[in-house]
C-alpha cells in the first residue's frame, strides 16, 4: 500500500493531524492523535480528482474539515469541552 502525505499540522493542544493519499485505493485519510500518538482517530474519503500536481481545493477543504471534527470529538472523549 503506497502513501503520500498531502499535509500535517500539530495545533496549540498538541493534536497531530496529517492527511494521507492512498494510491491503492485512491482514497485519502486523515488522521488526528494526541501529543504522544495516545489516542488517535481516523476518517477515510474517496478523492474527487487525482492529487497528481497536489490535492484539489474540495479536498483539502474536506480533509480539513473531517480533521477539525476529528479534534472535537477526541477533546470530547478526552473530557475537555
């Protein structure tokens, strides 16, 4: 299975976020983990176009946005509101 990184980012919190191409499958995925890879989530998408020259603006808008829902629900897990 072949994997790109598109982009990662840690936030202020410490989250770690990435999002991954999938050339397999040609699927993204995003990933979320706590500082430490302590609790991680994870949310998989089918691309709209190929990321040949780079992901797509509706791409990356979603993997943003699933990465943002992502934060949210492990802060809700985590207890933190």
């Amino acid at each position: 299975m072949s994997k790109t990184m598109m982009w990662d980012e840690t936030d202020a919190k410490g989250f770690e976020s990435e999002c991954l191409f999938n050339e397999d499958s040609r699927s993204f995925e995003v990933m979320v983990c706590t500082s430490g890879q302590a609790l991680c989530r994870s949310v998989s998408f089918p691309a709209s176009i190929d990321p040949a020259q780079g992901m797509g603006e509706e791409d990356r808008l979603r993997s943003m946005m699933i990465a943002e829902r992502l934060v949210a629900d492990i802060e809700r897990d985590l207890g933190d509101h």
